[in-house]
C-alpha cells in the first residue's frame, strides 16, 4: 500500500472548515439553550431579569485555538518522501577537518620541492580558497573556488593542475565521498603553503 502523505495546503484546509465549525458551534452557544430548565431559559417571558448565558469566551478560544493551528500547519514542514534532512554519508561531521589535514600532508609529499620554507613573507602575491570533492577511491570529482585570486588567472590554472595532478588522494573511509576547503597561500616565486599547515607570516 502506498503511504499516504498530508500536504500543507491539505492540512490547512482541514484546520480552516474545523474553525468554521467551531465558530458556528460556539454562535449557536454549544446547545445549551436546549438543556437549560424553564425558569434560565431567557426565552421564558417570566423571567425577563434571567442571564443570558456567556458565548463570547466560547468563540475567542476556539478562534485562538483555530488560529494557532492553522499558523502550526502552515510553518510545519510537510513530510513528503526524499526532502530528509539526515546526515548523508559524505557530511559526517568532522569528516572535512580531519580529511583537509590529510589532504594537505599528501600535497606536501607530492610537492616538496614547491613548498614555501619556514615563514611566508607579509605580503603574497596571491590567497585562494579552494573546494575540492573526493571520491571513495581518492579521485578528484569537483573543484569550487570559494575565493579566486581573480588577479593571477595563471595562479588558478596551477592550484588546479596540482590538486588534480596529486590523485590518488587518501581514500575516505567510510564515506562515498568527501569534500574539503583550504587556503593556498601563494609566493610571487611560485612556492605556496596550505593554511592547513602554514608556519605562519612575518
């Protein structure tokens, strides 16, 4: 059988026609003229002086209470099937800081001869913040820059060519992918240092 889902607008339609209801039922004071004796019935033309009876809180708190339902329903997200928010396999979390960390110790070993020495100078010819996706297998799927040096379009095309020439990556166990985001921090000599793992700047 094919489960059944409630829709906001459903359930808001419902909500609304329950509120009529209750506003109708509270207008016509929930039927108690019928069961009051003779001598509280303020239809008794002997007894002019009687009570009416109080209909008013009736119709406030239903309408309070159609009112905050109907809110409830419209703000309530609706449970149709594939919008979970579940943690997926590739966003546990911790899983980037701890990767980032082994990513960054493998360009290193894959580029030492290209590696910055010791602390970098106060000011860097180019900082780019990259994105990178890695498959199960420790394949580059995807780069994103987060922050291109827009100003040394060579200095993108080498962080690219390095990232992707540096596969196989250390695969990520566990996880069908992993994504991980650090900062190049890159000399006009062409010798960079990853944030990850920076000596810092004088």
């Amino acid at each position: 059988m094919r489960p059944f889902f409630i829709t906001r607008q459903t359930r808001a339609t419902v909500l609304w026609s329950g509120l009529r209801l209750c506003v109708q039922v509270s207008s016509n004071g929930l039927g108690f003229q019928d069961t009051l004796s003779p001598m509280m019935d303020p239809r008794n033309p002997c007894n002019h002086n009687a009570p009416r009876p109080n209909r008013k809180p009736w119709l406030w708190t239903c309408l309070a209470l159609g009112m905050a339902s109907l809110i409830s329903a419209c703000t309530t997200p609706s449970g149709l099937p594939g919008r979970g928010t579940g943690t997926s396999p590739s966003s546990v979390p911790g899983a980037d800081k701890g990767y980032r960390l082994e990513a960054a110790r493998h360009l290193y070993a894959r580029n030492a001869s290209r590696i910055y020495p010791g602390k970098l100078p106060p000011m860097l010819y180019a900082i780019g913040v990259l994105q990178v996706d890695i498959d199960r297998n420790g394949r580059v799927q995807r780069l994103h820059w987060i922050r291109a040096p827009r100003h040394a379009p060579e200095v993108v095309a080498e962080i690219e060519r390095t990232v992707r020439s540096a596969a196989p990556y250390p695969v990520p166990h566990g996880l069908a992918r992993v994504s991980y985001t650090d900062t190049w921090l890159w000399d006009e000599s062409g010798r960079f240092q990853l944030d990850t793992l920076s000596e810092g700047q004088n």
